[in-house]
C-alpha cells in the first residue's frame, strides 16, 4: 500500500491493521509531514512556498491553510474509526508542524483518545536533534 493521503487512505490502512494476524493493540500511523506525500497531494494544503530541510525529498515543514489542516484531522478521525475503541491509535507527525497547527491539531484529536503525537514540533532528524549549544 501507498502512503496513506486522505481520510479513505487511512481507514483502509487502519482497517487492514486491525485484520492483521499479529493482532496489534496499538498502531501508529504517519501523518502531516512525516515522511508521507499527504501535504502535497492536497491542493493549497499550505501557505506560501513548499519549505525543505535537509531530510528531502520530502517536505518537512509549513504553515497549513484550513484544508490542509482539516484533512490531517479528517484522516486521523477516519482512522480512529476504522479501529475502534479496541485498538490504540498514535500518530507520528513531523516534525516540521508551526505552534498554532500542532495546537489546533491536538485539541482537534483529543477525543479521539490517542496514545500520542510524535514529533510533531521539532523531530528525529536534521536540523531538529542534538543542537548543539554554545557558552561564552
């Protein structure tokens, strides 16, 4: 399967994780910019230019317009939907989200009771981890 990119991406995906044999009890999904194609597979999904950090070639960051940010929402609830209540739900975010998205993002999915959101606002990989602090 491709990388989930809308609402019915990720309940099939959901859904396909639920049937599995393995029998999960928690699953954890990519979403916004996490190395998945969703945020440039919907249009005007983000403000201004596409920004790029060193993890390319996808896209790491951005300011999200209402209908990129509602199709994050729709696909996490279509999500939660497809697994019921018996299955945890995480997400793993970015990281690369502005503070008002990731705010709004997160109170948007608080009633669907997830396990978390990973690195939503600074991440795993470059420019993100280990900055490197100096002192006078």
């Amino acid at each position: 399967m491709t990388m989930p990119r809308t609402p019915q991406d990720y309940a099939e995906f959901a859904a396909g994780m639920k049937a599995a044999k393995e029998g999960y009890t928690l699953v954890k999904m990519p979403i916004g910019f996490h190395n998945t194609p969703m945020m440039t597979a919907i249009p005007n999904a983000l403000y201004g230019s596409q920004w790029h950090g060193q993890a390319a070639p996808y896209m790491d960051r951005g300011l999200m317009t209402e209908r990129g940010i509602d199709n994050c929402i729709a696909c996490a609830e279509a999500a939660r939907k497809a697994l019921g209540d018996d299955i945890g739900l995480a997400f793993d975010c970015g990281p690369g989200w502005v503070v008002k998205d990731a705010i709004r993002f997160a109170r948007a999915v608080e009633p669907l009771k997830l396990a978390w959101l990973e690195d939503i606002i600074t991440g795993d990989y470059e420019p993100y981890p280990n900055r490197k602090c100096t002192s006078n």
